[in-house]
C-alpha cells in the first residue's frame, strides 16, 4: 500500500488546522509602541499602558493576571479607554485589574457604550473613585513622570447623549477650564477612534482609543473588516495613525479583549498595548 498519499493529506491537514489556530487564537499579545515625541520631555521616556474593551473579563486574562503584566511592565500609568465592565452583570473581574494595579501607578478611567448602559451607572463610578480611580467624565487630571507633568483629558462616551452635537458640546467642558499648559505633555483618553473631527481640536499629543475590537475580522492590506461607528473597512481599528494638521498627533487603537462566542475574532487577537514615549 503506498503511504505517501496519506501521509501528504495528513501534512495538509495538519496545516490547515494550524493555520487555523494562529487566525483564530484569542490568547492575549503585548503589542508595544515606541513614539519618539519632541514634546516629551522627561529625563526618561514615559510609559503607558492602554487597556481597553475588557468586558468584564470575557476574553482569556483574568484581571489580576492582567495587573500583574501591567505592573511587572512597570508602566507609569495605565489608561483604560472604556467598555471596561459589560452593560450588566457583575464587574468583580475587571475590579480586580484596577485593585490590584491603584496602589502602585496612576489609573485613569472613561467610559464606552457599555457602562452608558448599565442601570448601576452611577453606583459603578462612585465605586471607582472609591478605589482611587480618577474617572474623567469630561474632566482633566494630571500626574507627574520622569519630571515632566501629564494631563489627561478623559471624555464620557457618546451612547450618554442624545447626539453627537451634544456629545461635543459636553465634551468640550473641560478645555473651557483655562490655557493650554504648553509645558505638560497631553493625553486624550477616549472610547471612539473615529471622532478625529473633535480630537484634532484638542492640540494633544496622543489620542488612545478602543471601541472598534481591532476590525473583528482582519484582512492582509486591508485592515478590519468592521468596526462599531464606522461600519465596513474602518478607517482606525487597530494601530498607530498619525492625525491632525494643525495640531499633529498619535492617534492608538486598542484590538482590546473582548471575545464574543458566536463573533469569532480572525487575525486579530486580543492585546494589552505598551505605548513608550521617548
């Protein structure tokens, strides 16, 4: 009996069911971005880390094991950008990320779609702040690193107002506060990447984002194939963009965590971003 054929249509089918497994894997990566800001500077480069669409732990991070990550990176932030916490249920998991991270670096919250819509809204904020969280619901915050100050301006997702006019009104409270400090280095933390229209308004320096789960599906050239807000072929799904004309900036898109059961993610696994600012 000639074995050969089996044996080659064994080999293929091992190929197909690994190619397969690498398109499909949810397990998390660590994506790092190195940005070489003349506005930065700090007798150190600065790190961020970005966290966001964790949806109260459905992907395969527990938030603890993602705080130890966090914290053995030894970023001097972390940044969560919304849709943090599922639209109901509990939230002890994605707590347990921001427990176990507050007590060592600063930890700087918005909201996405998905905590707009939960019924314990409010009792959800109070609880972070409890913690130590700096929740910007259209507000600014700043820390020091490296001996340089950081603002942070945060805004409260979209799905709170009626329409987006609203939307940008709100969320232009916080620029209405005082000058620009032109010696602080700014970081917009926002849930939707595709409101550049209102981002290259805030003469920041970076723009972090989530919101669009990397595209889903993922495409050679292309990009992802669908985002919430942008629909077919996002525009930013998932990466660093250059924006902005008069005011330049980075703007980085979080793929995020989140893991749908009936939506698989191809190409595209989940990941915690590592931005380094030197």
């Amino acid at each position: 009996m000639n074995k050969w054929p089996l044996a080659g249509a064994g080999l293929m089918l091992a190929g197909i069911n690994y190619a397969a497994w690498r398109l499909c894997s949810y397990e998390p990566s660590i994506t790092r971005y190195r940005l070489e800001d003349a506005h930065w500077q700090g007798e150190q480069p600065l790190r961020l880390a970005l966290v966001s669409d964790f949806h109260s732990g459905s992907g395969q991070w527990s938030g603890k094991a993602l705080a130890r990550i966090v914290l053995n990176e030894q970023a001097d932030a972390l940044l969560i950008a919304g849709d943090h916490f599922d639209c109901k249920g509990e939230i002890d998991e994605g707590l347990a990320l921001i427990t176990e991270v507050v007590p060592h670096i600063p930890v700087f919250f918005v909201t996405g779609n998905h905590e707009e819509g939960r019924s314990d809204r409010v009792e959800m904020v109070e609880e972070l702040r409890a913690c130590g969280v700096a929740v910007l619901d259209n507000e600014g915050a700043a820390f020091q690193a490296a001996g340089q100050r950081i603002e942070v301006l945060g805004f409260k997702d979209a799905a709170a107002f009626a329409d987006r006019d609203d939307w940008v009104w709100a969320a232009g409270s916080p620029l209405k506060e005082g000058p620009v400090d032109r010696q602080a280095y700014r970081v917009v933390l926002s849930h939707r990447p595709e409101q550049v229209d209102f981002y290259n308004q805030l003469q920041a320096h970076l723009v972090l984002c989530g919101h669009a789960h990397g595209g889903q599906w993922r495409l050679p050239v292309i990009g992802g194939v669908f985002a919430p807000g942008q629909g077919l072929f996002p525009r930013f799904s998932r990466g660093i963009y250059t924006c902005g004309e008069k005011y330049p900036y980075h703007l980085i898109v979080s793929a995020g965590f989140a893991v749908h059961p009936l939506v698989p993610r191809i190409a595209n696994r989940p990941e915690l971003v590592m931005v380094d600012i030197g």
